[in-house]
C-alpha cells in the first residue's frame, strides 16, 4: 500500500516557485517516496531537524517526515542545494511528531 503525500503550505510554495522540469523531478522523486519513505539514501538529520528525513534528486533536497501510523509522507521543504535542503527559518513547528 503506498503512502499518502501531504505538502506543508511552505513546501507547496517552494515546488511552485522550482522551474518546470525541477518540478517534474521533484515530484518524480517524491512518487517514489510513496512506495519507499525509508530508502536508504535518506539522511536522518541532526539536532533540531531530528525528525526530519533528507532526499536528494539532482540539484534539488527534500526535507520531509513520515507518519508509519497514518501511511503519510509529509513534505516539508523543498529547496536547492544554495539552502542545504533546509528552511531558511525554523521549520520545527510545522511537524515532526504532530
């Protein structure tokens, strides 16, 4: 069964802000997410970002957390490699364990 794909309001915001094919390959990453939310290319990040888990897909870092209990994946941010694939500002409030 696969996963279910929420997009935090600021998430959404940065994949409409991605040109078009960096959005198509975003999305062509986050599908295989659905299938897999725990591939072993995901990083599990430090500290604050704790619950956090990091893909890469080309130039482009998907930050996101996943809900086993509800089957959801819930993208978080999605940024470029000048951002480190982490939110400007703190993004610990918008998930984790909630």
């Amino acid at each position: 069964m696969r996963y279910a794909v929420e997009f935090r309001p600021t998430a959404a915001r940065d994949l409409r802000e991605l040109d078009a094919p960096g959005r198509c390959r975003v999305l062509a990453a986050v599908e295989l997410l659905r299938d897999n939310p725990h591939p072993l290319r995901a990083e599990l990040q430090e500290g604050q970002w704790r619950p956090y888990l990091r893909v890469r897909t080309g130039g482009y870092r998907i930050l996101y957390y996943v809900r086993d209990e509800r089957r959801c994946l819930c993208i978080v941010h999605v940024g470029g490699r000048h951002t480190g694939g982490r939110p400007q500002t703190d993004a610990a409030g918008e998930g984790g364990d909630g």
